[in-house]
C-alpha cells in the first residue's frame, strides 16, 4: 500500500512560497513548483520553528536593505503564524515540536558531513526530520550542500527549482 508522501520545508523552500507577497524586483526560481506542491500535498507541509525563525531573520533583512516595506513584512508574518496556527481548520503548513536531543544530532551531523559545506541551520533542518517518529518526509530544498547531506544519510529531498 502506497501512502502519500509528507513533505518538510527549509527556509528556502518556505521563503519561495510566500515570495508573491515581497514585491520585490528579484525572481525567484521554483515559485510555481512550491505552490503546486503545496495545493497538491494531502497532508500540511511541515516546518519546524527553526524555519520560522530563518523566514523572520531574512524578511528583516530584506526590510532593511529596502527590499520590502514595513506593511509586507507584517503581512507575511501574520499570514505565517496564521496558517501555522492550530486555530485553523485547513492550513498548508504544521509546525512540528522540535524533538529530544535535536540539537546533539545536529552536531553529529555536522561533523559527519564536514566535507559539504552544511551550515548549522541545515543541520538542524536534517536532525530534526531524522528525529521523527513515524515517517521520514522529504525536504524540500534548493540547497545542493544540504541536497548532498541528504542523499549520503539517505533522506529523499525535492529540489523545486529543478522541476
């Protein structure tokens, strides 16, 4: 019996899904890819308050350098917490707990993958999908370090800008 696939967003992945709502000059790649796997996904898209929080420190960012104004970026934040929220009945993304131990495993992980050039949040990104119980969603990323993390440790992944 096939079961449908779960599916766990890095801040990559999260920033193309609301990158409509920048209105910013810059395209980006894999825009259309994201919502199509969104819409198409039959259980929410899971994230974790690591992605959340990498979200928040690149839309700032992006304020600061004069990319958004004050009003988009309280905008996507709101729309953030609100479909990540347990008050709504349908929402596209599930904010998962981050597990016991999370942050050790992430440690090992960057030890063990030194040679790939993954960075602590993407470290942290595998652990945390390495730590779930039940299943092993795929990580949607355009990352190629963290790609290649993945296929050693053998964590399938999802690059939207490939198509």
């Amino acid at each position: 019996m096939m079961t449908e696939p779960r599916y766990y967003f890095d801040a990559n992945a999260l920033l193309k899904y609301y990158h409509p709502l920048l209105k910013h000059q810059q395209e980006e790649k894999g825009i259309l890819q994201i919502h199509r796997l969104v819409s198409k996904s039959a259980f929410p898209i899971l994230i974790s308050p690591m992605t959340s929080l990498e979200i928040i420190g690149k839309l700032t960012q992006f304020f600061r350098q004069g990319l958004i104004k004050r009003k988009n970026l309280n905008t996507i934040i709101a729309l953030l917490k609100r479909e990540t929220g347990t008050k709504t009945t349908i929402r596209p993304f599930e904010m998962l707990e981050l597990p016991d131990n999370v942050f050790r495993l992430a440690e090992t992980i960057l030890l063990e993958h030194a040679k790939f050039a993954i960075g602590s949040n993407d470290a942290l990104h595998v652990a945390i999908v390495k730590k779930l119980p039940l299943y092993q969603p795929t990580i949607v990323t355009s990352d190629k370090s963290l790609q290649r993390v993945c296929e050693s440790i053998q964590i399938s992944f999802y690059d939207p800008e490939m198509g």
